[in-house]
C-alpha cells in the first residue's frame, strides 16, 4: 500500500512539471512586421500557465537588458505537443 501512494505521489509531481512552459522555435515574421531584436517562442497550456509564466519563461530566454514584447500565439502543433499546444513568439527589445 505505501509502495502504491508513494508511486501516485511520483507520477503526480513529475506530470505537472511536465506541464511547464518551455522554449522552441519562434513563428517567423510576417510581411510588413519588423523586429527590434530575436525573436523567441514559448510552447505552453493556456488552461495552467498563467501569462506571468509565460512572459517569465520568455524573458530567460532573452539577453539580459532587454524586456520581452508579445507578437502574437498561436496553436498549431508543429513546434508544440498536445499538452502543451500555444505556441506565444515574443521579441526581445532593448529595454527603454
């Protein structure tokens, strides 16, 4: 019985890491759209990631003194699994 709750606990904890934002390739730009910095993209779930985490997961992926601005999302799959199937590019701008 302890072996089995010991085991539920495991597979709990490691499933919700598992659900935690994290890199991949950032969507292209689109004609007419200008970059101030690279770009960098985030595959996360809109339903358990708040905004904070994602914009947070962002800016570590950016150089230091430079703030992350939103592009835009968007969900199809390519770059994201199925649990995690927002994809949000953000750029890395000089900060102001």
């Amino acid at each position: 019985m302890r072996l089995a709750l010991t085991s539920v606990v495991v597979v709990t904890l490691t499933g919700c890491s598992a659900l935690q934002p994290y890199p991949t390739y950032p969507a292209d730009a689109l004609p007419g759209e200008t970059d101030t910095g690279p770009r960098v993209a985030i595959c996360y779930d809109a339903l358990v990631s708040t905004l904070g985490e994602v914009q947070t997961a962002a800016q570590q992926e950016c150089a230091a003194n430079t703030e992350v601005t939103s592009v835009r999302t968007d969900w199809q799959m390519q770059y994201c699994p199925l649990l995690l199937p927002a994809r949000a590019t953000f750029v890395c701008a000089p900060k102001k």
